[in-house]
C-alpha cells in the first residue's frame, strides 16, 4: 500500500524544516522506502550517514544502525521512528564478555559485524557488514586470530571463503535468516524450476549451497537487474521486494517462508511506521544519544572499514 498523500507531505514538510535527510534500508515498508532520500543496505547507508549536509538524520531501520550514523555524526540530531526496532544479533551479543575475551586475548583481532551495539563496537578492531566481511577479513595477517561475531552463518560463509583455520565465530543469528529451513527453498525450486535461486550470507549453509549468488541485500537487487535470468527465489527478508520490482520490473521474484512466522519479515524493521516516523521528525524523539567517549572508540573500527 502506497503512503497516504497527507502523511508523506507532512514528514517532507518536516524533512525540509529540520534539515533532515531521511535514510531506509532495504527491509522497510514500500511507503517508507518511497519517501526516503536514500534506500541501501548497512554500508551504503552508513556512507551517507557520514557525508551529507544537514543537522538531522531520520533513520528507518534498527538501532544499530542508527547507533553507526550517531556515530559518524556526533554533533547531528539521529533519530528512529520506534526505539523498540532492535536486532536479534545485537541482544545475542552483549558488550560485557566481548570485553572479557579481549582481555584475555589481547592479540585476537575482534572482526563485529555492524549489526552490533554502539558498545561491541568499540571493543573492535574493525567492523564488517556482509557485502566486505570477507573483504575485512582477508585483510587481517594471516598469523592473527580472528573472533568474528556475532552471526554464526555469516561468521561460516566468510571462513569457507577465506580457508582461514584460526577463526572463532561467535553463535548468534538473525531471526529471519537463519530459520530459513532448506525444505521450503526445494520446494520452492520445484515449484519454480526456471528460477535463480540467490541469498543473503546470513541463511544456514545448507540453503546456501542451492544458490548461484550470495550477497548482501544491495549486491542481491544488483545481481537480478543485470542478470539475464526472468525469475528468482530471492532468500532475504521481502522488504527487499520494493526495490527488486522498482529496478527490474520486468522480472518475477518469489520469497521463502521461514520457520518462525510463516513470513519472511523482521518484526524489528516493521515496527517503523509513516506514522511514528511523522512524530520522531516532530519531537525529534526517540533520539539516539551516546556516550561521547563511547562514540570516538567505536568510531575506530568504523573508519578502518570504511576506509577498505
């Protein structure tokens, strides 16, 4: 359903007012992701987070990554539409035993997937996201060990495609990801036979070895616009299916249920709304506020991977 004409002109309206730039990522709803100045997965959006003009950023997506935008741009207002859009990555990995293995590992290099907190962050050594976690990781010495946290399939698709043997992958999960059952992709497959099969590196591996690309949510909508391929049973979350129908619209996309809701939605990410949205540009609120010393640690892994 697209956003009604009243919504969208007030939250431009009060996009023009606060300077504010407004940022969706892929897994937001079709009427957000129409409204936004850009849509992108976690890396792109970061890179605008740090280079554009304004003093607000409205950020449709998870805390962390509005963590990440606070982040880059301490002096800049951030905001969310719903405090409560967290992450199952960032609450199965909490700062306190991060802190704990580097102390007892000081020469470990702890490699977070941006899909952490503020906190994890800055216990790094670098941050990845899934489009340059293999990119990161090579880039380490191959004598160091790496702690790669906190999703488990992401952490074994990079350790397949780096051979790296000194690795430790922290047991954490997306929600949505990894309860894509293998089963329903062969299903899938037979019901659509002429379809590419593509997926995220956050699926388990046994969906993983059906697919004839992995990539991130970006790579995945860059993949089906230039491939030759009409059809595609995509293993990502369906928010992504705004952006597959608006670049290749010729093509046909089918998405997969997973275990836990009979969907292939994040709760968190629908938890933004044009609604709540309105009111965080008007109050400015909820507001991601963080520790200015917190900030300049965490902004150190950051920068290393925005600058590979």
């Amino acid at each position: 359903m697209l956003a009604t004409a009243t919504i969208a002109e007030e939250i431009l309206d009060l996009k023009s007012s606060r300077r504010a730039i407004l940022l969706a990522h892929h897994y937001q709803e079709a009427e957000i992701q129409e409204l936004a100045d850009a849509v992108g997965d976690s890396l792109e959006l970061a890179r605008r987070a740090r280079d554009f003009e304004g003093d607000v950023i409205a950020f449709c997506g998870v805390w962390f990554m509005a963590e990440t935008a606070k982040i880059l741009n301490p002096d800049r207002t951030v905001i969310v539409p719903d405090k409560a859009a967290s992450c199952s990555l960032v609450e199965g990995c909490p700062a306190e035993p991060i802190r704990e293995y580097r102390r007892r590992n000081p020469d470990h290099v702890i490699v977070s997937y941006i899909n952490t907190s503020a906190e994890v962050k800055a216990e790094s050594d670098i941050i990845c996201t899934s489009r340059n976690a293999v990119d990161v990781v090579n880039s380490i010495p191959a004598h160091k060990t790496v702690l790669f946290l906190p999703d488990r399939n992401l952490g074994a698709y990079v350790q397949r495609q780096t051979g790296r043997a000194n690795m430790k992958i922290w047991q954490g999960s997306c929600i949505v990801h990894a309860t894509f059952p293998q089963r329903r992709l062969l299903e899938a497959m037979k019901t659509h036979p002429e379809a590419v099969v593509i997926a995220h590196p956050e699926c388990p591996e046994s969906v993983l070895q059906h697919a004839a690309f992995i990539g991130s949510t970006s790579a995945l909508i860059d993949f089906c616009v230039k491939n030759a391929a009409r059809e595609f049973i995509v293993m990502t979350e369906s928010g992504v299916a705004f952006s597959l129908q608006k670049y290749a619209p010729n093509k046909k996309f089918y998405f997969v249920a997973n275990e836990n809701c009979n969907c292939s939605e994040c709760p968190y990410m629908r938890l933004n709304t044009l609604e709540k949205l309105r009111e965080a540009l008007l109050n400015l609120e909820p507001r991601v506020d963080l520790d200015p010393e917190l900030m300049r640690r965490a902004a150190v892994p950051i920068e290393r991977m925005l600058a590979l």
